[in-house]
C-alpha cells in the first residue's frame, strides 16, 4: 500500500485516514509461515503544527507451533504503531526516530511488516507454563506425566553409582 502524502506535508491541519490488507504469507519465522490471513491496517497520517505523525493498528491471525510442546497455537494480535514522518534527515544518526518520505511516498507495507516482526515475541508458547515434551520418549507433559525415569545419572558418574550399589 503506497500513501501519497504530498498534501499532508504541505498543508498544516491536513490528515489522511486510510485501511487496507497486507499480505505477510510469505514471511517465514523458524521454518513455519504463521500469517494465516492478510493483515488488517487502518490508520491516519496527520501534519500537527508541521509535525506529520503516522498511527497505525494492524489486526491479523497468527499461527506457528509452541516453542516447547510443538502444539499449534492460533493466537489474534491488535498492534499499534505511532511513526514521525519527515521529508529529509539531518543526522543519519536520527534515522532511528523518524521515518524519511522523501518524495511524499510511504510504502506503508514494508513499513508495517517491520514494526509487527520487531514487536512479536522471540519465543511463542501455548500457555505460560508450558511443560514441554519428554526428553526421553516425547510425550506432551500438558497431557500428563510419562513413565520414564525422570532422575538420570551423569554417565561420567555411573562407577561411582556402582561402587555405592555393592
């Protein structure tokens, strides 16, 4: 989605509101493509005193498997974002606090791909105390307890074992 923004920038007051869809498919996070559906985006650009500010929230499905289980986890995400647009950057060391638009052109698309992968979490599990699989046989710990042996001695220790067996 390209916004034209010449008009907001020049004109003092002036804001565009503007929704749509983004389509993430293709974006791949640990071998999985979690975006089941387009990403819903509405939102308005407003120049306040010369200060042209972006708001955006972006609504879409989200479906990749547990971190520590492997059971598929469906969660809805509602993300705002807020973005000061500027037509040049003085110091490059700024370009962190400003989003440049140097011909009235935002690609809001890659814009908002960016804010929504830095804001998911680094690990995605199905409940906060999630118990993970058996080391041994792989059985989901959510569903109940295996039958292996969960006190394992360090092979590096097992003469010792012996020694105090017989």
């Amino acid at each position: 989605m390209l916004l034209e923004l010449e008009d907001v920038f020049l004109q003092e007051g002036a804001s565009r509101s503007f929704c749509g869809s983004i389509d993430l498919s293709s974006v791949n996070i640990n071998g999985v493509y979690p975006f089941v559906a387009p990403v819903e985006v509405e939102g308005k650009v407003e120049n306040r005193a010369g200060l042209v500010q972006l708001d955006v929230k972006a609504k879409f499905q989200f479906s990749i498997p547990c971190d520590r289980c492997a059971v598929q986890v469906e969660r809805p995400y509602n993300y705002p974002f807020s973005h000061v647009l500027v037509l040049s950057l003085e110091n490059e060391e700024d370009s962190g606090e400003y989003i440049q638009v140097s011909d009235y052109k935002l690609d809001l698309d890659e814009l908002v791909r960016a804010d929504i992968l830095l804001e998911l979490p680094t690990k995605f599990l199905c409940k906060e105390d999630c118990k993970g699989l058996c080391p041994q046989c792989g059985k989901n710990l959510n569903e109940g307890a295996c039958n292996c042996q969960t006190h394992q001695i360090d092979p590096r220790m097992e003469v010792l074992k012996q020694l105090i067996d017989s």
